[in-house]
C-alpha cells in the first residue's frame, strides 16, 4: 500500500510541475489576436503579430496607443510612433549557431530599448535540437525626433567580420 501511496504522490507532484511550466516562456498577447486592416476590418493575424508601419496608424485604447509591431519583411521601413508608445521588432533567431540579434545604432534621447531581449522557440514538438525561433526587442518613444534603428545578426565574438544580416528601421516619434 506504501508503494501505491508514493507512486500516487510522485504524479501529482509531476503533474503540478507540468502544468506550473505551462504558464512560463515568452508569448505573445495571443496567437488569435485581431489587427485593423486598412478598411477598418478584423483580420485573424495567426501566429505573425499585427503590423502598423509605413505610415499607418496603431489602434489607440484606454490605456494609450498600441504597440507597432515590425517583422523581418519590414526591413527598411520608416514608423511613427507617439511618446511613450512602444515598437516591437521580432525577428527570426537561431541562438543554436552561435548568432544573434543586437542592436547597432540608437539614439536613445529619441527611443531607448526596454527590458531584455526576449526568445521565443518556435512551435515545433519541443524536442527539436537547434530548432530556431524569435527575439523580440521592445523599444519605447521618449522624445520628439528621428533616429535609423539598426539591428544586427552576427555572433558575439566575430567582431571583424560582417554581420550575417542587418535590419534597419526609420522612426519617427512625435508629441
């Protein structure tokens, strides 16, 4: 009976920890999330995160404008941001081979980075050695001006060597 008491015990203990991990990674807002097209309709965005680049603009709330969001197909692309509304970039990353993304130039009296770099594995079985996924830099407008956001992939150590790939992005931030 004491053997059955343990093994009992040992899955829930298990099933606990499972389900506590469940809750944890990065994520975004919800892979069902709705963005505006430019008639003014719902769209189903999947897994890619809404746009609002090249002039368009953010859906506003009760708690501010909301964050632009830029991918890897934006490359080049000029925003405009309010201040204090916040630009994420996420871009596709594979930490496995030693590359990452970092940033190369900012004005950070005109938008500054906020917070850590986040990494998102993508959504394969979650055995998958040297699968790739996402960093997601979150940047916030602090001051009225333009500045050439730039982004590199490279590895850390290669300082001599030119980066794999580059993402470069225009803001603009008004009051």
């Amino acid at each position: 009976m004491k053997t059955i008491g343990r093994v009992v015990m040992a899955g829930l203990v298990t099933l606990a920890f499972v389900t506590a991990l469940g809750g944890c990674g990065s994520r975004e807002r919800g892979s069902q999330e709705n963005a505006k097209t430019g008639d003014g309709a719902a769209k189903d965005t999947g897994d890619r995160p809404s746009l609002a680049a090249g002039g368009s603009q953010a859906q506003s709330d009760a708690a501010g404008p909301e964050a632009v969001k830029l991918t890897d197909g934006d490359e080049g692309e000029a925003v405009t941001l309010k201040v204090g509304q916040t630009l994420e970039i996420r871009l596709e990353s594979n930490p496995t081979t030693g590359f990452g993304w970092e940033v190369l130039e900012i004005d950070p009296a005109v938008v500054e980075q906020e917070g850590e770099t986040v990494y998102e594995a993508s959504k394969t079985d979650g055995h998958t050695v040297g699968s790739g996924g996402w960093e997601t830099f979150t940047f916030k407008a602090v001051e009225a001006g333009t500045v050439e956001l730039k982004l590199v992939y490279r590895r850390s150590w290669e300082v001599d060597v030119a980066p794999e790939k580059t993402f470069t992005v225009t803001v603009t931030v008004e009051e």
